[in-house]
C-alpha cells in the first residue's frame, strides 16, 4: 500500500482490521497533529500495518479478551509529528528511541519491528484509584503476554505497551513514589511466578 495521498486513500488505511476488535483508525489520532495541523500518516502504509496486526493480535485482544474495554490514548506518531512533539517537549521521545515503538513505520536500528500504543484498561481504574496499585496490571501482563516494553503513568495508570521483534521485557513507572524500574531481565525478580502481586485485583473483578 502507498502512503495515502487522499482522503479517500486515508480512508481506506483507516479501515484496514489489526486484529479481530482493532483498526488502524483506532491508533492514528494524535493531539500534536490535530493542534499544530500536521498530517500523522504512516510513510510505509504497510510496515505500519504489519507492526500494529502483531501488537494487537499478540497483546491487545489477549488483554482486552480477559479485562473487557481498553481505550487508545495515543499509539501511532509519523516521524514529523513524533520530531515536532520531542522539539517542543510534548513527552515524545527522539525518533531515533520511538523507531519500532509510536513510529510504527520505521524499524529500529537493529531492522526490528514494533508497534507502541498507550492504552488504558477500564478494568483496572476502581483498583488502582482506590489502592494504588499500578502493579497489578504489569505483574499480570508480565506472566502472561509478551512485551517488550511497559511503561506506566500517574493518570488513569495509562501505559505504554511496546511489543514486536524485540522483546527486551522491561517495566518502567512514572508514578510516585516507585518510580523507575519495576522489572528487567537482569534484576532477580525478572521470572518465576507474580502471582500474589495481582490476586487482589483479579478478586475484585468478580462478581
């Protein structure tokens, strides 16, 4: 597929099904580009495309299939967008650092594919605004879904979900006061079970 060069063309990219409960229109919408009036289209239509099929195929659906409704609050950025929001301190990262992860149409350095979107998961709000435990949602998705990055923020516990070829399995938070790394593959807690870190929040689910 060529990079849309119509609204027509847009609209068809917009319909492409990811996965069985995702579209690509689902992941295109950006603040930046709609304040600043820039266009946030993939240059390689189908790279995107491939990068967002696996990270919704292998991470969303099995997380939304177990949690219920997840909203997209940021996923796809072009490198204009994604440069312009890094430049004026928007809280996007260098292109460089987001090839395979929001800049879903650029492999990274090492020819890697990815695909980043910042998601919420409705699931776990009464939770984490009640008890503050962010933790639950990582620790399960840790022992259950491949990833390569987490990254998780104080509002609504909205996180960053990175996964593609690299699978580095890293868990960052922004929210105090645990802030840093909750996981990666050279601390001791990296594997076994994390079980009893989520019980609790699976057992408010039930009814």
């Amino acid at each position: 597929m060529r990079k849309p060069a119509s609204m027509r063309a847009l609209e068809e990219l917009g319909r492409v099904r990811l996965s069985e409960n995702f579209f690509m229109r689902d992941f295109l919408h950006s603040e930046i580009a709609s304040f600043y009036g820039m266009q946030n289209i993939p240059d390689d239509p189908d790279l995107a495309i491939a990068a967002g099929t696996k990270l919704c195929e292998e991470a969303l659906e099995p997380l939304a299939q177990r949690f219920g409704r997840i909203s997209i609050r940021s996923a796809y950025r072009s490198p204009e967008v994604n440069g312009f929001g890094n430049s004026h301190n928007l809280n996007c990262g260098s292109n460089e650092s987001n090839f395979g992860g929001h800049i879903w149409d650029r492999r990274t350095a090492k020819g890697e594919m990815g695909a980043c979107a910042t998601i919420i998961v409705h699931a776990l709000l009464p939770f984490y605004e009640r008890t503050g435990r962010w933790e639950a949602a990582a620790w399960w998705i840790h022992d259950h879904l491949p990833y390569d990055e987490l990254e998780f923020f104080p509002t609504y516990a909205a996180f960053n979900y990175a996964h593609g070829d690299r699978q580095r399995r890293r868990i960052r938070s922004y929210i105090p006061p645990r802030r840093g790394w909750l996981t990666k593959p050279d601390m001791a807690n990296a594997t076994g079970d994390h079980s009893a870190e989520y019980a609790d929040w699976l057992d408010s689910l039930e009814p």
